[in-house]
C-alpha cells in the first residue's frame, strides 16, 4: 500500500510567487489597459462631469492643474524643492482598491477573470478568496509618477508580481529617481506595496518629462 503525501502549503505558495514573477515589457498594453480605466473611473479627466464626484469635494491637485486627488487618497513627494525632477526624487501615492473599481477596470479593459469578480469561484481557487487584478494594482504606479514635476510620459515600465492584493486593501506606490538618462528622460525604481508594508509588485520605469504647456492649462482654466 502505498503512502499518500500531501504538498505543505509553503511550498504551493512559493510555486506561485515563482510563476508570477514575470517581466512586463508591453507598454502598449499596460498602457492602454489603465488609460482605458482612467476613462471609465473618472470621465472628468475626457471632458464629461463625474456625477459621483462632485468638484467641490476634490482636492486641489498635487501636481498643479495636471492632476486632481480625493480625501482618502494620499500623496508625499520629497525632493529638494526647486519644481524640477532630480535623482533622489521620491514619490508616494496610496489609493484603497474598491469593489466599484476593480468591477469598472474589467469592464473597461476587457479582463473579466472570475477570480477578480465571482466570490464562490475565487474561493475554490489558490488564493481562497477573490483579488485586485495585478494591473490595476499597478496603475498606482502610474497614479504616482503622473503628480512628478511637470508633463509624465512613460516611455517603459518592467514589473514583477510577487503577491495577490485583497479586495479592500489599500496600497501605496513608491517611485524613486535613479537615473537622469538625459533630454528629459529619468529612470526609477517602481514598487508597490500592501498594508503589511510587503511588496506585491517591483519594477522599473523610464519616463520623459515635458514641460507643462501652459496655454492649454489656461484654456481649462478658462473653460472651469
């Protein structure tokens, strides 16, 4: 008769840190895929009112008239104070993941997998209960470098997953400058971390930095 073993749970977990970490060099789909959202979660940044969110009750921007915030987002930048993107730049942002969102980003990206939406599904699954899709947990990443010192552009982003994100969970953003590359483009590490204070996602980016068109931020102000 032979004996039955069974696989300890350790081990299963560390399968799946294993699989999940992979590199992400498809900007256009990182890209779009949040842009996409963006739109959905927040029609005031196309040009239509956001009914839910009326604009007396936002923040005034962290980055100015580039971005717009809520209460219960949190946002620090340090720097040395002069308004220009420099290596040693630091930026934080923590958003809550919502049910709402995580519902409205699969609808606005296509990504419907029901172990993001069907709580029974979920629970007969690996991870026992539903989870934050990995790319909507790494739009705060971009949430985060769009409040640097002038116009954002990404240019690449690299992520690894390490680590599933609870429905409800808040999480935070982290990006450092590490590199001026020169003509405007700065390279930063870009880590994401939950409410432990563990990382869930660890990356690089690159981005260029613009100047504001100021003339465009007129006729918004004019239009406001």
């Amino acid at each position: 008769m032979s004996e039955r073993t069974t696989t300890p749970m350790s081990e299963v977990t560390e399968s799946w840190l294993q699989s999940q970490k992979h590199l992400s060099n498809s900007v256009e789909h990182f890209y779009s895929s949040m842009m996409a959202a963006n739109r959905a979660m927040f029609p005031a940044l196309a040009g239509d009112e956001d009914e839910s969110e009326p604009a007396g009750d936002r923040q005034p921007a962290a980055s100015p008239e580039l971005t717009y915030s809520k209460p219960e987002w949190t946002f620090e930048h340090a720097d040395d104070g002069d308004g220009v993107v420099s290596v040693g730049d630091r930026i934080r942002f923590s958003k809550r993941m919502t049910e709402d969102e995580i519902r409205v980003f699969a609808d606005a990206s296509g990504d419907t997998n029901r172990l993001h939406l069907d709580a029974d599904f979920a629970k007969e699954t690996r991870f026992g209960r539903q989870i934050v899709h990995g790319t909507l947990v790494s739009g705060v990443i971009s949430a985060a470098l769009a409040r640097l010192p002038g116009l954002t552009i990404y240019l690449s982003q690299d992520l690894q997953f390490l680590g599933p994100v609870d429905l409800g969970e808040t999480v935070t953003a982290i990006c450092e400058v590490v590199e001026d590359l020169g003509d405007g483009r700065f390279r930063l590490t870009t880590v994401v971390e939950d409410e432990d204070g563990e990382t869930v996602i660890d990356g690089e980016a690159i981005v260029l930095i613009d100047d504001v068109p100021e003339d465009a931020l007129d006729e918004v102000d004019d239009d406001a």
